[in-house]
C-alpha cells in the first residue's frame, strides 16, 4: 500500500538522520560558520515537518506549560467537535459565530469615542491577537473561525497562555472545505468585508484546499 510505502521511507529518513547525529553532529568545531547557519537552518524544517506530521496524527502539542494545556483540554475538544460536525453535516450549525469571528479578526474590534482607557486598552491587545490570526494558513483560520466564540478569545475573556497554547493546537485539516463553507466565505466578503485588503488576499491567497 501507498501509505505503507511512505511510512518506511520516512523510517529511513529518520534512520539516516539519527546516524549522522550519532557519528557526526556531536561537536560543531567541525564545521565553518557558514555550514552551522546552513545546518540550523536544516534543523528548523526538519522541526517543522516533524510537528506537521504530529498534527496529522493527532499527537501534536504546542509548546506551552503543562498546566495550561490540561486546562485547555476542553476547549481544545471544543474544535476537533466543531470541525468535525462541518465535514459531517456540510454545513455550519451557527454561521452568525463564525461571520463574527471573521470580521472581528480581518477588522479588528470596534473602537468607540465612549470607550474606556481600559476599553481601549483591551480593544488594542485584541486587535494584537487579530494579526496573530491573520498569519495562519486559510485553513486555521477557518478551522478557528468555527470552533470559538469571537466574544470567548478576546483579551479580557481569555488569557494570554491559553490562547497561545489554542493557537498552536488547531486542528489540522486533510480536506476540502464543504461548498457551504466556501460560499459563506465569499458572501462575508460581499456584506461585511468588502473594504478589507486582508479578507480579500486571504481569499485569493494559498490554500491547501484551493477554493
């Protein structure tokens, strides 16, 4: 089988690796400053490859501290449901949650004149935690934009360690969107978004399930 194939060509990748650790990665005097950047370089793909590969199996844990990450246990089991149910039902159970979630992370939270100096103050470190977002891949996006509340991540309702930890842990996905995901997508766009640069690169931007 394909999946059997791959599998031992990465046990051989890996073999191949913990060789050269073992015979030839144990003193850097060795290499020329130029050959160390490169092999720093080598080492982060090969991490990043290696908690793709956690992610796809469901083992993947973000580096936050042990008492955050059980304490997130439940919401973490909160995303892998609300993913899971979209693919099941093709279609959102609460659509108005996940438009929320959208222009709250490509516009930001609404600043008013009333707004208190603690208001702002918050407004500000949310709009912060909006960027963050906007990095993801499309899909994180939409997988975040489904599984939370936008009024239960903002700062003030979520502490900065959880949501950290929550955003490292996203659930990873392996397949299309339902059409009704995506056609909501473009209708956000046409009645919430459409002055936004940022909506619209994401939309047109890489997917790993193209629209």
């Amino acid at each position: 089988m394909a999946s059997q194939s791959t599998v031992s060509q990465l046990s051989e990748l890996v073999a191949a690796v913990e060789n050269w650790v073992a015979t030839k990665g144990d003193s850097s005097s060795q290499y020329t400053s130029d050959e160390l950047i490169d092999l720093d370089a080598l080492s982060a793909r090969l991490a990043t490859a290696t908690s793709s590969i956690q992610r796809r199996t469901g083992s993947y844990k973000p580096p936050c501290r042990a008492e955050v990450w059980q304490a997130s246990e439940e919401l973490r089991n909160q995303a892998r449901s609300a993913v899971k149910a979209v693919f099941r039902d093709g279609a959102l159970r609460q659509p108005a949650v996940f438009r929320n979630n959208l222009v709250l992370i490509f516009a930001g939270p609404k600043a008013s004149e009333f707004d208190s100096d603690q208001a702002r103050t918050r407004k500000a470190a949310t709009s912060i935690r909006c960027q963050q977002l906007r990095k993801l891949e499309a899909d994180k996006i939409v997988a975040w934009a489904i599984s939370y509340r936008a009024t239960s991540w903002a700062v003030g309702c979520m502490g900065t360690e959880t949501f950290d930890c929550l955003l490292g842990a996203i659930p990873f996905i392996d397949a299309p969107w339902p059409p009704a995901v995506l056609e909501l997508l473009y209708k956000i766009q046409r009645y919430g978004l459409q002055e936004s640069t940022d909506y619209n690169n994401f939309l047109s931007g890489k997917w790993k399930q193209r629209i």
